[in-house]
C-alpha cells in the first residue's frame, strides 16, 4: 500500500526525522511505497494547504502519517483537520509528542491512530493490517477509538537495532539537505539514555516500556547500539552516494557513555573515514582517555550539557548530579 508521512518541521532547524526514515525503510523492505512531504522553509518554499490536497489527490495514499514533537503539533492538526476536510483516509500520529500525551491526541477527530513509542514494527503492521482488511484495534504501541471510548494498547518490546533495514535515506530530498546544512550530517549510533533528568522524556518512556512488558530495567534493553560495522557501512554508504559531505553529527543522547563501544568506532573510524566529526559528551562519561580518542578519531566539537551553574538545582532539580569539581575536569580533558 501507499504510506504518505508528513513532517511538519516549521520554524525549526533543517532537521532529520530518525523515526520516519527507519519507518519508510521497513515498510519498503515489505513491499510497501512510501512519500514524504517534509515542510521546512528552509529547505522550500512550504506548501499551503491546498498544495497539500493536491499532492495527496495525486499520490492516493491509503495511510498518512505524522511524526511531531510539541511545537509542531499543532501546525499537525491543522493541516490533519484539512485532510479530513477533503477525504477519509485514516491519519496516524507518532513522535515523542504522541508518546508522551496519548490520550490528549488520539481524542482529536482527525487522528485515527496514534502510536506510542518506536513505531518501526507497529506502522508496518497497521498498514499490512489496512491493506488486508484485517483487525487494526489490538496492535501492540496502538491508541484508537471504538465506539467513543479510547483503546490504548500496551506497548511491545524495543525493537532490536540489528535487524532494522539500513535508513531511507531516499524518502528525504537528502542531498538538499545537505546542502542546506553546508555538508554537516546527521547519525546516531545508538537509542536511549542511562541517566534520569527530569526536564527529559527518557525516563518517562522507560518507566511506560517496565510496566507493559513486565520487563526489568536490565531486561528492557532501552540503550541499544548499532555495530561499529554497521555505521562504517552507513557512512561509506553517505559518502559514495551523496557529495559535498563535510562534517557527521552523531546525535546520540551520550555517544561517549560505553568507552569499549567508544574505543571500537574511534579505531575504526580513522581508519577509514578523513572528514571530522561532532559528538554529545556527558560530564560523568568523558576523562583522559575518551578525550585522547576522540581527538585521535577526528572529532572537532564536544558538546556537553550543563543546564545549571548551581549544583544544588542540577541535583535537587535536574537530577543532574554532577560537581563543579567534575566539569571542570571534564572541559580540562576537552
């Protein structure tokens, strides 16, 4: 069937939506035709929404999905409520948003399906389920309604990271996108988070995935990493498919939090890749050593999250328990 995401990523940076390419990925490797109309003006002039019917008329998409975060939602139910204005075609929603307030969104009329959490597995089985006439009510990570009253599925395990198909890149207009980020692009080697600050979703989804499977923190397994060999892939992927690639962004919550793991990407990484990189650093996972090898590996910029000069609002507060003590030695290493 014929999947249409909508990413209404307005007023915001050029961005990558990691969930819609893993989504699109998946649905194609099952046979499944996917399209993204990705709203940034900075990339294009944005669509109005008569633009929109029309591309929507054009494809005949049997699904439309969005993917937002809260400052996009509601420029999402806009353009969802002129959908459904012109046609029934059934509208699911995902994103952190969505995960974080399901009910407030799956009570909006225009939205037919909301999906909690990662929605890799859960998107295909909808629209294997749409395509087949088949039960779409008790699909695991899946919010409805029946009959006025919500159907809130629990969730499913994570998905293992091995067995995802390599991101479509394609489905963005990516090396537009490139361009407009002057050649910096984005990776994560990694979901997920080991630490609980309170201003974060991190510890909302985890405390959701421990109580509808049952699984202990240990056993839930919420970081999960790519293999080393699998990025060096993806990268050689980028760089033979795509030009003017200048600098790699990995966005990883932490990507300095397993130095094994650290060790393993930086000895292959100079190896075999010459263009710099920017990575995210936690105070409590960065010494001597990390620093030396990420030096070692080509990283340019460390990015480290403070939030506070006060140590009593980062452990009171932000859960962030960090020392002066230990920035200081941290930006030292740097």
């Amino acid at each position: 069937m014929r999947i249409l995401f909508i990413y209404p990523n307005i007023n915001a940076q050029v961005g990558f939506n990691f969930g819609i390419v893993f989504i699109s990925a998946l649905l194609k490797k099952h046979g499944h035709e996917t399209k993204l109309i990705n709203l940034n003006e900075k990339l294009s002039r944005v669509p109005d929404n008569s633009e929109i019917q029309k591309i929507i008329e054009e494809y005949k998409p049997q699904l439309i999905g969005f993917s937002v975060v809260t400052p996009q939602y509601q420029y999402a139910l806009k353009i969802a409520k002129h959908i459904k204005s012109f046609c029934d075609i059934p509208i699911i929603c995902g994103g952190i948003h969505a995960t974080m307030v399901p009910e407030e969104v799956i009570s909006e009329e225009c939205i037919d399906y909301v999906c909690v959490g990662e929605g890799e597995e859960t998107v295909l089985e909808l629209a294997t389920n749409l395509e087949k006439q088949i039960d779409t009510k008790h699909i695991a990570n899946l919010w409805t309604m029946d009959g006025g009253k919500i159907v809130s599925n629990k969730v499913r395990p994570l998905p293992d990271l091995a067995k995802l198909p390599r991101k479509d890149y394609e489905i963005f207009d990516f090396q537009n996108m490139i361009d407009a980020e002057d050649g910096w692009v984005r990776l994560m080697t990694s979901r997920g988070c080991p630490f609980r600050c309170t201003y974060c979703f991190n510890h909302s989804i985890v405390e959701r995935y421990k109580k509808e499977t049952g699984s202990t923190a240990k056993d839930l397994n919420y970081i999960r990493r790519h293999s080393v060999d699998d990025i060096m892939d993806e990268i050689n992927y980028l760089l033979t498919t795509y030009k003017n690639i200048t600098t790699f962004i990995f966005d990883d919550d932490i990507f300095t939090s397993n130095k094994t793991y650290l060790k393993e990407f930086c000895n292959k990484y100079k190896k075999s890749v010459k263009i710099p990189f920017v990575a995210n650093a936690h105070i409590r996972a960065f010494d001597e050593e990390r620093a030396e090898l990420l030096k070692e590996a080509g990283c340019m910029i460390i990015k480290f999250g403070l939030e506070s000069g006060s140590e009593r609002i980062r452990r009171e507060v932000l859960h962030r328990p960090m020392t002066n003590e230990e920035i200081i030695h941290a930006f030292e290493c740097a």
